[in-house]
C-alpha cells in the first residue's frame, strides 16, 4: 500500500496534487511519500516487536538526508557501506551506535572515519578485511564489536545482479569456512565477536531461501558457541520484494517474514538486526517525467520522455518493470495505447518499457512511474549532461524540495581546465 492515490482525477502524494508539484520544481523529479515511509518502517519494526530487535534501513537505496530523518525519527537504525554513507547518516542525526557497516571492500580511511565516530558494528566480509580492521582499531585503541558476513551458498531466486548469496558471489565468506575465520577473529586484537551476518539478496519474492539461509545461520549459531564465540547478535540482511508488477502475485509481508525469523531464530536469545531498504522506500516514491512527444513509427508508437536511464537506470540494468501512470486519471472507458516508453538519451538501451499498454497520453503530459523509490535518484547520473534529478518529500498537505535541480552552470563549473590548455 502506498499514499500516491488519484482524487479528484488527479494523482496525488498524499494531499499534494503531483501536477502541483511539477508546476514548481519541474520535471523530471523524484517525489517521496513520508506515510508510506513511515508505515513501511513501522511494519518492520511491528513484525519483530517482542524480540530484542533493530530494524537497520539500508540507506543504498535512497540516502536523502530527509528520508534518513524521518526513519531515524521512528527509531531506525541504518546500514551503510560506504564511508560516505556513514557521514551522511551522521550528518542526518543517526547517533553511531545506531549504525552498521556493510560492504565487501572497505577501506582503512572508511573504517578509520566509522570508528572515530562510533559504530554499532562491522559486518566484516573477509579474512584481509579483518587483520585491516584489527590494524586500525589498535591504532586508535577503540575496540569494535563484529559480525562476520557468512555466505550460506542459497539461490534466493532472483535476478542475477542483486544475488549475493551463492558461492560464485563476492560477498560474505563460505560458511563451511566459518569456524576457522571466527577462530581468527577472535585471536586478532582489537575485534570483539558478536554475532553473524547474513545477506542473500534483494527482491526476494519468496520466503523459502530466506528460511533456508537463517536455518543455517542457526546452526551455525550453536556450532561457535560450542567453540567459545559470543553470539549475541543476528544480524539477518535485507532483501524482502516489493509488487512492481501490480498483477503479480504479491510478494510476502514483512509479518510473514517476522514469523519465519522467530520461527528460524527466535530460541536462540539474541538481538536481531534486519536491513530492509527496498521495501521501506520502494512504493514511497515515484518519478514524474514530462511526454516531450509521441513519435510514430514502424508498427510502433513511441512515448519520448524527459526522464531517461540517467534518471532511473533500474530497467536498463535490471530490465526492471516500473507501472507508468498517467498523472491526470484517465477517463473511464479510454482505449487503451499501446507505446515504446523512452527517454533522450542517446542510447537504444534507454527504454523503460516495450509495448506497454496505458492509457493515452499526448504531448506534455505528466507521468509517473510507480515504484521508484529505492534504488532510483540514488543511482542517478548526469549523463548526456542531464541535471542530477532533483527529490520531492511531501508530508501530508506538505511538500519541500529535498535535493534541488543543479543549475547548468553549476554543472558546467565543476569541470576544471588544466593549466596547458
Ligand atoms: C543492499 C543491501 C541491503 C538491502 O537490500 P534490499 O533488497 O534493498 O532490502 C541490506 N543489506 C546489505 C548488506 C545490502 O548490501
């Protein structure tokens, strides 16, 4: 469920008419909707109520410092994985503690900035990133609570770029490893072994490799106790789907998801951690893009739009489907079109849909793609020498531009000329 309704014919983000929006900050734009940050959040941290628990947003997919403080203002925590994510959090009000560090290649310098600033933990994902972190915490004389990133070899069923979770991926180390590196672990000082991490993938539409990968972390659980480890945090990824396709079956809900962690882990007496960013911000946004023209070609009709894959790359690099609507509600009973949906840039792979049937639009019209919200403005670019997409928050009848739209001079001004030239 989301707050991106039509009323009165019009779409609106709440009580914000879109067009209303677009009529001041232009287009294309990212708009996000506080509700349904707010009620996504809220059913994570409802569906582990009763278990020691903190529901770490993963902020990769929209780090906007006003959506980190309005989840930070819900008691979330946060999982970073770059430096640069860490300062953001920060600078957003996330107190350290409150913060995990993720990531399969951190450097000296990032740990070195997390660790002066103080952090909840490290998910550490390899035996060079341990001994590195373990030099950098004695040379700050600060010991720092880890996790160890195990990969339990399962297919979580989804597209291959967002697979993390089997043993061809980068990420994590071999679980049948596990002994032997928590033993390193725990002889290299200025470490201290918490707990184990778990993160199979993203867009997970179904519950079973989830099940499949916390059963092991569970067993594994007993296994390092028996050999003297403290085991006190789980900290069990993110990952859960969202319904991008409206027709699909819908995916499962964070209260079954809850149910399958106490089910899987819940005997064990430890906290828990969870890292959702897809679902938290995934149908709390949306795209606003403009129709430039309808073009007609062979046996085709083309929808060229402002917005392009520098925009939203997610169908050029997932061949991710987005639901596109138009903003003014289409009159009931409208024939429906049937378009190629595109964007300028020069580059074939810049469509966002083939053949997709919507109802008519012409010239100037708005659109907005559904689902945008988690891993949309965050991967956007300036290719083709495109503003950087600005971001939208509205907050009931409420809106305030978030990220603004860079000026072409600014754009331009970055570039610096060497002296030779
Ligand atoms: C990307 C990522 C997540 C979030 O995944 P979603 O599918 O957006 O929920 C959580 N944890 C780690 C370590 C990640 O890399």
């Amino acid at each position: 469920m989301d707050h991106f309704l039509y009323r009165d014919g019009e779409l609106h983000a709440e009580d914000v008419p879109v067009a209303e929006i677009a009529a001041e900050v232009g287009t294309p734009f990212y708009c996000y909707s506080t509700a349904t940050l707010t009620r996504h959040f809220r059913l994570f941290d409802e569906a582990l109520e009763g278990m020691p628990h903190l529901v770490c947003y993963a902020m990769k997919a929209a780090s906007n410092q006003a959506i980190l403080k309005t989840l930070a203002g819900l008691g979330a925590g946060m999982d970073v994985v770059s430096g640069g994510e860490y300062l953001r959090a920060r600078a957003a009000g996330v107190p350290g503690e409150k913060i995990v560090f993720s990531g399969v290649g951190k450097t000296r310098e990032e740990m070195r900035i997390a660790l002066e600033g103080g952090v909840r933990q490290f998910n550490v994902e390899s035996e060079p990133e341990m001994a590195a972190l373990s030099e950098v915490a004695v040379s700050l004389g600060v010991e720092v609570p880890i996790t160890v990133r195990v990969n339990p070899d399962v297919d979580a069923r989804t597209h291959a770029k967002i697979a993390t979770g089997k043993s061809e991926n980068k990420f994590g180390i071999p679980i049948a490893r596990a002994r032997e590196v928590y033993a390193e672990a725990a002889r290299l000082p200025g470490l201290k072994v918490i707990g184990i991490d778990v993160h199979i993938g993203s867009q997970l539409t179904d519950l079973e490799p989830f099940r499949m990968a916390y059963e092991k972390v569970a067993e594994l659980t007993e296994v390092l106790r028996a050999d003297g480890h403290e085991i006190s945090r789980l900290d069990l990824g993110g990952g859960l789907g969202i319904p991008y396709e409206r027709s699909n079956a819908a995916p499962p809900l964070p209260t079954d998801y809850g149910a399958l962690i106490r089910e899987t882990v819940g005997h064990l007496g430890c906290e828990v951690e969870i890292e959702p960013g897809r679902l938290v911000a995934g149908n709390a946004g949306i795209l606003v893009s403009k129709v430039i023209y309808v073009k007609s070609g062979e046996g085709r009709d083309f929808l060229i739009l402002d917005g392009a894959m520098n925009d939203l790359i997610r169908p050029a690099m997932y061949d991710a489907y987005h639901d596109i609507v138009p903003v003014r509600e289409p009159a009931p009973g409208v024939e429906p079109a049937k378009y190629d949906i595109v964007g300028p840039v020069c580059e074939s792979g810049d469509t966002f849909a083939k053949e997709r049937v919507m109802p008519a639009v012409g010239e100037g019209d708005l659109v907005a793609f559904r689902s945008a919200g988690a891993y949309g403005a965050v991967m956007s670019s300036e290719y083709n020498t495109r503003p950087l997409v600005p971001e939208v928050l509205v907050h009931e009848h409420q809106f305030a531009v978030i990220r603004p739209r860079p000026t072409f001079d600014e754009m331009i001004n970055r570039d610096t000329i060497p002296a030779w030239l």
